[in-house]
C-alpha cells in the first residue's frame, strides 16, 4: 500500500470550503473506517491549529506508551515490562527504562550522598578548646617542650662556642699568644720595658722574657701542662703587681679561671713558695683576681 511522504511546509489555502469526510453514523468508541484511513499528511492552513500544551503532551505519550504495549509481542510470561518515564526537569526528552522483572529499574544518575553534619560551636569556644586538649596527655606535650629546649640549647651551645673561639682567633691567633711591655726591674726603665710574650703551645704554657727588650738575655719560664679536648687554643694573659710589698712587680699568669703567680726575685722570676701562697691569696681574694 503506497505511503504519502509528510512535507514540513504548510499547504496553501485552499478556495474550497471545508466538508467533514465523517458521516451521520458514526457510533461512539469506534472509528470510521474511512476517518482511519483518511488522514491529511500536511496540515491545512485554514484550520486553526491547536497550541500544545504539556497537558495535551502527557497525554500523547501516555496514547503513545499504551499502543506500544498492545502491539510489542512480549511474552508476558517473562514479566517483561517497558515504562516510560517523562523528566520533568528535562526540556522536552523522555527516557526508557527496560526491566526483566517486575521491579522498577534503579535510578541511573549520580546518588546524593547525605550531608555531613557540621559541628556544632562551642559556647564562647570553651568547650571545643576542652576537648581539643584532652585529646594530647600532658606529659607527651611535657616531653615534647624538653625535646625543643634540648635541641635550642645545643645549637645555642654550639654558636657561643664557635664565636669564642673565632674572637680568640682574631685577638691571639693559633698559637694562642699574648704580649706585654712591662718595667719590673730587671735591667729595663720606662724608655725601655722589658718585653713579655705568653703563649699556649699544644697545651704548655710559657713565658717568654726579654730584660731591657734584649733578645741576647732572654728568659724562659715554663708553666703548666693543660689536658682535655681543645685546651691548646686556651689563650694566656700576663699582668704585674706588687704582691708580698718589696716594690718590685710580681707576674702573674692568667688562663680560664686559674692565676699563678711567680714570685719577682733576684732578678728572675720564681713560683711562690709554701710561706708566700697565703699573702698570694689574700691579695688576691682583696682584688678580685
């Protein structure tokens, strides 16, 4: 049977006035076999065309929905159901959804997962302050401070000492020596000291005197011996007082906090005798040294 082809464009108005084909006879619920067999492929243009409405669309697709059910030859017995479900957030789409069972088919979008409850603030932060630190023991945070106080003081530690030993570098350089000018007596006068130079070689100290400032009459005195890690950059200082009152000056030997003390007799130098230890200490718990 030859099919008429739509046409998307508009009939011109036709002259001929509009006859309905329908007869008199027609019983309700039935069609006319000619109305059915009838039907105008492009729509007439003197006829009013009705405005779809989404009434009149819910309408069609549920027309739509049971034609196709009478006419899919499904087998009933497998419990095969089509449905149609109509998007009303979507613009005119319709989707399909197909079920081997009687069940309806799960929803194919993105699940919305419940909200997590937000917590709830503290009353003037009180509580939530409670529990933030309930949560650490104290003596783990105790620990924690004396692990930072430890590591402070030894990196503290550390510079003092750099910086000390590079001060001493500066001022005494390696040997460590220190020297003087001094009138005590010895062939020298105010226009021409004696000269003195202390050092700290590998840890032994001495003393080094040139009366009148001659080389030719120099004169060792030696000191103590220092041991430990790093006692040979130990710098030594001299000074010259008047220890036992026989007006000559007496040396004394500085380094860390010991002072020795040589005795200014006979033209040289000696370490004090056992008679001569008290007024040494005397004079110096009198003058602070």
């Amino acid at each position: 049977m030859p099919v008429l082809e739509s046409a998307d464009h508009i009939v011109p108005r036709s002259i001929l006035p509009h006859r309905p084909i329908t007869g008199e006879g027609k019983k309700p619920g039935k069609k006319n076999t000619i109305e059915s067999a009838i039907i105008p492929v492009a729509r007439r243009a003197s006829r009013q065309q009705p405005r779809q409405t989404e009434e009149s669309e819910s309408e069609k697709n549920k027309e739509q929905q049971d034609n196709t059910i009478e006419n899919d030859p499904v087998d009933w017995d497998d419990e095969v159901v089509e449905e149609w479900a109509h998007d009303a957030t979507d613009t005119g789409k319709t989707k399909r959804a197909r079920t081997t069972s009687g069940k309806p088919a799960a929803p194919t979008g993105p699940k919305k997962l419940p909200k997590a409850p937000s917590p709830t603030p503290a009353k003037k932060g009180g509580s939530l302050r409670r529990g933030l630190n309930l949560r650490a023991h104290p003596l783990l945070l105790l620990g924690f401070g004396m692990i930072v106080m430890l590591v402070l003081w030894t990196l503290l530690t550390m510079a003092a000492s750099w910086w000390n030993t590079t001060w001493d570098d500066i001022h005494y350089g390696r040997p460590r020596t220190f020297q003087v000018d001094a009138v005590v007596g010895h062939n020298d006068s105010a226009s021409n000291p004696s000269h003195f130079i202390a050092l700290n070689l590998n840890g032994r100290i001495e003393v080094i005197e040139f009366p009148g400032d001659d080389a030719s009459k120099a004169r060792i005195y030696i000191g103590p011996q220092l041991y430990g890690n790093g006692q040979e950059l130990i710098p030594v200082t001299l000074s010259f007082v008047d220890i036992n009152g026989n007006h000559h000056p007496d040396m004394i030997i500085h380094f860390q906090d010991t002072n020795i003390v040589y005795i200014n007799d006979q033209g040289g130098f000696r370490p004090a005798n056992a008679n001569e230890i008290q007024a040494v200490q005397q004079y110096l718990q009198k003058h602070g040294q």
